[in-house]
C-alpha cells in the first residue's frame, strides 16, 4: 500500500469532540500529525464534512475536512 501523507502520523489515545452546528459527537483521537489525524467515532453517519475537533487534554480546537470514512473511523484533514 502506497503512503499518501506528507507527514508522519503518532499515534495518540486522546478524548476529543466533533463540534458542527451547534452540537457535538465524542470521538477518541488515535494518531495525529501537524496535517491530519484519524478519528474513533461510534458512527460516522451524521458527521459533516466540515467541522471542529476539540482535544480536551489541552483544548486545542482545529478546523477539519473529512477525507475518508470507515466503519467506526474518519480521517480528517486540518485547515
């Protein structure tokens, strides 16, 4: 399998929340790099395309771009 990031993910185990109108969905951040990062959710039904992830630890907040979706993961984009 060909790598398609230009950086190199860590993983991580952080609690974090998709923020989009109004409302929110937990998610568990699982690697993260200065690009991108993929999400644990329960469902990816229902997330939008865009939104904000906030990593509790340290409430960062960080616009994000989905591009892709699995069964309970999202891969997200930042800016």
């Amino acid at each position: 399998m060909d790598e398609r990031r230009t950086r190199t993910r860590h993983r991580v185990l952080k609690a974090g929340s998709i923020e989009f109108g109004g409302g929110a969905i937990d998610c568990t951040v699982r690697n993260f790099s200065e690009t991108g990062a993929a999400l644990d959710v329960t469902s990816p039904v229902g997330i939008p395309e865009q939104f904000t992830l906030v990593i509790q630890a340290d409430g960062t907040r960080l616009s994000c771009t989905v591009v892709w979706r699995k069964e309970k993961r999202i891969g997200v984009r930042f800016g």
